[in-house]
C-alpha cells in the first residue's frame, strides 16, 4: 500500500466560496436588486459556513472510508487557519500522476458542496445544479483512488 495525504485549508475554500457566491449574486443583480446581498457570503456567516464545512468533511470521509487512515488536523498559529490533512491508503499501483487532480478535486468539492447548502438558504434555484457538481467532484476523487497504472513488464 502506498500513502497520499490531500490536504485541504479552511481560507482557501472560504475565499473561493466568497468569490462564487459574490458573482453569482452580481449576475443576479439585474433580474433581482436584492441577489447580491443575499446570496453572497460574509465574515459574520463564518458559523453556517462551519457547519457546512464540518458536513462536507463528513461527507468526503463516508466516501473515502475503504482508503481514509487519518485525518490530521493542523492550525496555523500566525493565522488561526484550520487545515486538515486526509491520510489515504491505496494500492501500490495506484497511479501517482491522479494525485494532484484529487487534490484541485478535493477543494472544488468543499467549495461546491458548501455553496449548495448555502443556497438552499440564499438561492434555491441554483442550489441543486452545486450539488449535482459537488457530488461529481466526490465521485472523481474515489475513481482516481481506485485507477491503478498498467503493469509494466520487468526487463532483463
């Protein structure tokens, strides 16, 4: 078995949520003064935006469970940044080239998945078209987890 460590951090995925959310409200903004204002995300949603956060943890982990060792949890004293490390165990085959992909992967379906339930409260229209993304994201990490190299034969 080999070890891969994705790692995720809570600034990144929340500046990207705010940039989304912030745009995603602008485009609104003709067909409804009040979009921006109530789609977009702000420091003071930092509580709901946890919470998200901890689901969609939760939901990586059940996805992940055959391969999930540990989870490394990390806080940047300069910062207060919370960052967690997901330690997985694959085959020896798995293809080491997928890893940087489920690593962009990883944070896209943080930041999809928390803006679905964000706009289950903010914008239910969209709300579904996130998810749909956010499940898709998930399930390209377990499929690259699972895709191992060719054999190569041995030379003499």
């Amino acid at each position: 078995m080999q070890t891969v460590t994705l790692s995720i951090s809570k600034k990144v995925v929340y500046n990207e949520i705010e940039k989304t959310t912030s745009y995603a409200g602008q485009k609104m903004a003709g067909e409804d003064a009040t979009a921006y204002q109530r789609m977009r995300t702000v420091d003071d949603d930092s509580t709901q935006l946890d919470r998200f956060f901890d689901e969609s943890k939760a939901e990586f982990c059940k996805q992940m469970k055959g391969y999930l060792v540990q989870e490394k949890y990390g806080i940047d004293e300069a910062t207060g940044v919370t960052e967690i490390e997901f330690v997985l165990e694959l085959s020896d085959s798995f293809d080491t080239v997928l890893k940087e992909t489920m690593q962009q992967d990883l944070v896209s379906f943080f930041v999809l998945n928390i803006i679905a339930k964000w706009f289950t409260l903010a914008n239910k229209t969209d709300a579904a078209g996130y998810k749909e993304a956010a499940n898709n994201m998930l399930i390209g990490i377990h499929k690259n987890a699972l895709h191992r190299k060719r054999p190569t034969r041995p030379t003499y």
